[in-house]
C-alpha cells in the first residue's frame, strides 16, 4: 500500500512538471524540462517523457587542425573519410531537421564534431533558429583559430550561449606541437576580439570555459592555465584527461604518470583558490586518480552532469591535500551516482548515430533512420538505465576512458 501510495505521488509530480513543459514558451522550455528530467531520474525511470538536458551535436569531420592526440587525424580515420562523399562529412538534412526540433529542450545543445564546427556550412542556419527561438542555450567547442573580428561579432550578437574553447597550454611551442596548424597567439587575439564585442554590445554571452587535455609533455601547464584562463575572462577551466587514441602518444598517457598528476592538479586547485574561475575536475581523470593512488571515499557529494559534483574544485577555502583527494575519490559510490548520462545526455555523431556518450561502445539508433523518441525511448537506451539502476555496467561502458568500471561494486557483464 505504501509502495502504491508513493508511487501514485510520483506519478502526480511528474504530470504536473510535464504539463508545465508542454505549457512552457521561449526560454522556460529548457527550465521546465531540466526539472522533469531530474524528477524522473530520482524516480528511476527507465522510459522517459523528457528529452536530453545536454545534447552534444557532430556537426562535421572536418577541421583546420591536425591535433596529434585527436583520432580525426589518425591514417585510419583520415582513409575511412576520403573514401566518403564530401556530402557525408557533414550531418545529413534529416539530421539537421532533427536537431532544430530538439533545439528548444536542452540546458545546453553544444555543436562539438570531431573537427570545427565554424566549418560547418550550415552552422549559419543553426545560429539563425536559435535566435529565432530565444532558448538561450547554443554551445560550441571550439579551438578559436579560425574566429576573425567578423566572427566574433556573429557569435556574440547571434546569442551563442557558452563558447568551449580548447587550449591545452600557455607555451606557445607546446601548443603548436600539440595542436598542429594552430597558432597560440592568433586564438589569444580571437578570445580578446570576443571579449570586446561582449564590452561594446553589453552581452554577457557567450561565457566561456578553458577546456584542457593533458598527456605528459603539457601536464606542467595545468596550474598556469588558470592565470590564462582568469586574463582571458573565462568562468570555468575543465581539466580533462588525454585519450590515448594515437598509440605514439601511449607513454605520456597520464596513467603512467599518477604522482605528477596529482601534484599538478593540487597546485592547480589551490592557484585557483580565491579567484574567479570554477575549476573542473573531468570525471576520466578523478577515477584514474582514484584508481591508481587508493584514495578513500570521503565527503558524499550530490550527483551532477559528470556523476558527481564539480563545484568543491571553487576553491572556495584552503582545504588539506588529504581533504582535496578525498573529495576526488569515486570509490564506493553507485553507478548512477558516478553517471547518469543515459538520462540527461545525448551525443549526436555526424553519422546520424544517436549515442548515450563519446566513450561508450552504444548506439541508441540511427537518426538517418529511426526518430528521435524512437532513440531516446528505444530497447537499447531502455535497457542502459536499467543496467545503470541495477548498478551493473554493460559491456559497451567497459574498458572506456571514463573509467566508471574502476572498483566497482555492482555488477558486470
């Protein structure tokens, strides 16, 4: 009876946020389906009636860079895109048809392919629904080599929301070395003529998040990135973990060098302490360090985006390096507390592939073939959360570079 009860009382919550998003206009959309979204995550729901809060789009499979660690530049990759119609190195109008009708619901639709996505040549279109929408809430990674004065102005007056730029380190040299093509000062002078026009126009958009992937050769860089990212007025600086995709690069992986790791991300905390930047630790990088040094569960901290919250890396008071580590470890925790992407998040990839991340091995359906719901509501999505509620990690989620099948205590295949 107390099982019904409850239930019921679920059920009445749910109805009443989900007439609240079909009754929602402009912005409110977003609000009123990140609230649904949660409800149905607490209530362990496996169908879902919301859609995505994070929808991250590849728009295309071509860039202006040639990044050393990046898997677009591998012989392998580049002979599988050549042997392509030029056509199909972007998504296709199916595709693109289907993410301007999502546009409205997510916190954060992000246009980050495997290239650049200033390359896109439909990101014009995109810009101009988005605007037409007032739903606030376009992002895009980019690697800002190619923003021009011109473009600068186009991102800011067209509400870009949240810019991602990628800048692994404040050496010049090292920055060439691992971003081949790019130029350091010329993504200094894009992040300046975007600034300027935020100043002249009186928009405080698009913020901007120093997004960072370190190996051994940048990973001395970490703590001074956070004076670059503090100079170049960005709001938050993720500190994320190389994927070894370029088999070359295996020995600065940073797995084989745990000790550096942990002393650059401690002096990186505390450079940060006091100013005015959020320092994000990426969830890969907080399990291998778990991992590897043994750390202890300490401090339970909610669930967020990455699985556990990112805010305690504000630095918001001197704390111990002990206390630091501690509040990193993702030991113990249920799965769904170290993720929940199979409910808030959809990646999808230029292929048309409608998948739950950019690591697992998983296909939710083919947006070329199948609608969205028919995707985001099908067997295999379905069946995800449910492994994930049952604490038992499939076998698309192991092995992969998030490292979430690290010392844990449910159940795999």
């Amino acid at each position: 009876m107390v099982s019904a009860l409850r239930e019921a009382v679920r059920w009445g919550k749910r109805q009443r946020l989900l007439l609240r998003l079909w009754r929602a206009r402009g912005e409110e959309i977003k609000h009123a389906n990140a609230a649904l979204n949660w409800r149905e995550f607490w209530h362990g729901r496996d169908r879902l009636e919301s859609f995505p809060r994070i929808v991250q789009v590849g728009t295309n499979w071509t860039c202006n860079l040639k990044c050393n660690f990046c898997r677009l530049t591998l012989d392998s990759t580049q002979q599988q895109l050549k042997a392509l119609p030029k056509n199909e190195l972007e998504i296709s109008p199916r595709v693109l048809e289907q993410v301007l009708e999502l546009m409205p619901y997510p916190e954060m639709m992000t246009l980050t392919p495997l290239g650049e996505p200033l390359l896109y040549t439909k990101v014009g279109r995109i810009l101009e629904r988005h605007r037409q929408l007032g739903c606030r809430n376009l992002a895009m990674t980019t690697n800002a080599n190619l923003i021009t004065e011109d473009r600068a102005r186009l991102i800011v007056e067209g509400g870009v929301s949240h810019l991602f730029v990628s800048i692994d380190s404040d050496d010049p040299e090292i920055y060439a070395a691992m971003r081949v093509r790019g130029d350091l000062a010329q993504v200094e002078s894009a992040l300046e003529a975007i600034n300027r026009w935020k100043d002249r126009l009186g928009s405080p958009t698009p913020t901007m998040t120093l997004a960072s992937t370190f190996m051994e050769r940048n990973v001395r860089q970490m703590p001074s990135l956070v004076d670059f990212a503090v100079r170049h007025r960005f709001n938050s600086y993720s500190v994320q973990l190389m994927e070894v995709e370029n088999p070359e690069l295996e020995a600065e992986f940073l797995g084989h060098h745990v000790e550096l790791t942990r002393e650059m991300v401690l002096a990186t905390l505390a450079r940060a302490e006091g100013r005015p930047i959020e320092v994000k630790i990426h969830l890969a990088l907080r399990n291998l360090l778990t991992n590897a040094l043994s750390l202890p569960e300490q401090h339970r901290v909610d669930s967020c985006s990455e699985g556990v919250t990112d805010n305690f890396w504000n630095g918001a008071e001197p704390e111990s390096a002990g206390r630091r580590l501690g509040e990193l470890s993702t030991r113990g925790r249920h799965l769904t507390e170290k993720c929940h992407y199979p409910w808030y998040f959809l990646l999808i990839d230029t292929d048309g592939d409608a998948r739950p991340c950019c690591w697992a091995a998983q296909s939710f359906g083919n947006l070329n073939r199948v609608s969205f719901d028919e995707a985001w509501n099908g067997p295999e999505a379905v069946a995800m959360r449910r492994n994930f509620l049952n604490n038992h990690i499939p076998k698309s989620c192991q092995g992969k570079h998030c490292r979430v099948d690290l010392d844990h205590a449910g159940t795999m295949e």
